[in-house]
C-alpha cells in the first residue's frame, strides 16, 4: 500500500480525491490537510459521516513527508508551489514524496505562466515538472517526481483537438466551451450564486482565459505545431458538474474527401482506455461521476467539428490526478478509477 496525502481537502476536487482514494486498492489515505485544520474531516464534507471520521490537519510539510508517499496539492496557484518549494528546500531527498499538483503552477512554460498568472517562486522545480495528460505522457508520468494535473478546459480541449492537428489550419480555430458551476470552487461569488446562474448562461474571460495559452502550448508540445491561433470562449453553465468543449477548425485544403474525422479518432485513441469515440454528439450526463472523456468530431467539406464531453471534476481533476498516481507509482493504469457515469 502507498500512503496518500491531500492538502486542500476542503474544496471540492479535495473531497472527490478523498472518494477515490478511500475505495483505492492500492492506496491508503494517511494525511489531510488545509490551510486551517481542527476540524473533522466530516464536518467539512458531510458525505463521509459515519465514514470517514478523520481529522483534517493544518498543512505542514515536514508531517506530511514524514506520512506520505505521495502528495495531492488540491490548492490555488501561488499557494501550490509554495509547498512544493519548502518541501524541496527542507526535507531529505529520500523522504520527499512524489507530488501531484492539480493546480496551474506547473503546467506552463515559465515565461507563459508568468503572462498568464504571476511570478512564479520555484522555477528550477518547474523544469522538471510532467504535464499529466496520460494519453500523451505516460512514459514521462511514469518516471515523473511531480506532475502538473491538467485544467480541465485543456483536458476536454486537447482530448478533442490533438488527433487532427496534422489536418488542420493553425488559423482560426475556435473553442467554445461550457463547465459546471463547481469548475469555479467552492467559494461564493456573483456569478456563482444561485439566483443568477440559475437558468442562466453566459460566457467569461473570452479570448482571454488562461487555459487559453494552456492549450496553445501543449498542442506545440504533443503535436508538435507551433504559433497554433487558439481561440477559445468559456462558458459558466447552470450545472453542478460537467464540462462541454465544441471545436471548430478548417481542414487543409489538400485533405481528401475520404477523409472520415471518427476512423481518425478510432485509430488515435484505440489503446486509450478512458477515451470513448461516439457517432452522435455526446452528452456531460453519459461521463458525469466517471473519468471517460466521451469524443464526436464531423466534417462537412473544409469545416470540421469535433465535441467532447468529461467530468470537470474527476477527468478534469481529481480522477485524472489519481490516473497519474497510479503511473508514478507502478500500478495500473485504471486501478480504482470510476469508469461509469452516474
């Protein structure tokens, strides 16, 4: 058994970790933490009543090397690398656990973190970190010592968009996408407040979310395509979870007619366990509690459309975090992951 920790098990992708974990095979939850502590872990989340009755522990990272194995850092940007930094700074290198980080502050180029964020405090950590998108850097996240969860706009995004890169314009693609109320935290705000996404549906930061620049930059990375023109508009949806990406491309003009955009998708993914290729549009509630990322794509002459559909929360989080950890340490791949939608 590996021994998992969690800080930042307060929000919500702490707590679906702690779901996964609790009915892991492989994994025994050893540590949880938030920047508080003093509470039971059931008073935070009610659902693990009578369940899970563990006390939730003020973070301190010397204790948490000390009882773990591996570290999930379900916390805000800045707030990440903070640990992760004191954690390399001030512990032995044979008691330093193997992290995954399910914030933004590894997953970007520094110079593009630094754009899209702020300055960033632990730049030669930063190096080394893996982006966690199994698919496409299973070997690296085998070897990796700290992987960068991927946000959950990029996941759904790059899930669809990737296979077609080499039949694609760079120009002009655009992304709209739509996300569950719980993409934006826990924390109250106007938008997230019921009476005004209920019934409601607007978009946010268009053209200008940093999940933008996310996408452009592992496109270049695992497709190998540099100065791709992204376009992408999120949408916040009156939905506790799920996340919906539309993507609209132009095929080049020397792609042939029996150019079929499914049989590509089939031939991409057919080793991809937690990738569903569909013949109609999928919809958030097929894949909704599971880490499937459920993918459609059609074309009609040059226009290509590719949808597809994943739990913000599990795939585009906590789910695909543990996938990771399963890789790190050894284990398989779909070991004690959801795989069936509620």
């Amino acid at each position: 058994m590996q021994k998992a920790g969690i800080i930042g098990v307060s929000g919500y992708t702490g707590a679906e970790l702690v779901r996964i974990l609790h009915s892991h095979p492989k994994f025994e939850i050893t540590y949880l933490a938030n920047t508080q502590g003093g509470m039971k872990l059931c008073e935070i989340h009610p659902q693990f009543f009578g369940i899970l009755n563990d006390e939730v522990r003020k973070a301190d990272v010397r204790q948490a090397c000390q009882k773990c194995d591996i570290l999930f850092l379900a916390l805000p940007h800045k707030s990440a690398m903070e640990f992760v930094k004191e954690i390399y700074e001030c512990i032995d290198s044979d008691k330093i656990p193997k992290i995954i980080d399910l914030s933004a502050d590894y997953r970007l180029s520094l110079t593009h973190y630094e754009r899209a964020y702020c300055a960033h405090m632990d730049k030669e950590n930063l190096k080394s970190a893996v982006y966690g998108l199994p698919e496409y850097a299973r070997d690296s996240i085998k070897s990796a010592k700290l992987v960068a969860n991927p946000g959950c706009y990029p996941t759904a995004s790059l899930l669809a968009l990737l296979p077609f890169l080499p039949y694609i314009q760079k120009e002009g693609i655009f992304i709209d996408a739509k996300s569950g109320v719980s993409g934006a935290g826990k924390k109250l705000t106007d938008d997230t407040h019921f009476p005004n996404i209920n019934e409601n549906l607007f978009a946010y930061s268009p053209l200008a979310h940093r999940h933008q620049i996310e996408i452009e930059e592992k496109c270049a990375k695992f497709g190998g395509i540099e100065n791709l023109q992204v376009h992408f508009v999120p949408h916040l949806s009156p939905l506790t979870r799920g996340m919906l990406a539309s993507v609209f491309a132009t095929l080049k003009s020397e792609v042939g007619e029996d150019f079929e955009p499914l049989e590509i998708l089939r031939a991409h993914y057919k080793n991809s366990q937690f990738v569903r290729i569909c013949t109609t549009p999928p919809r958030i509630s097929n894949v909704r509690g599971s880490n499937m990322c459920d993918i459609f794509a059609l074309r009609r002459g040059r226009g290509l459309f590719i949808n597809s559909a994943i739990d913000n929360l599990l795939r585009g989080a906590s789910s695909q975090a543990v996938v990771n950890a399963n890789l790190m340490c050894g284990f398989d791949e779909d070991c004690g992951i959801p795989k069936v939608g509620i």
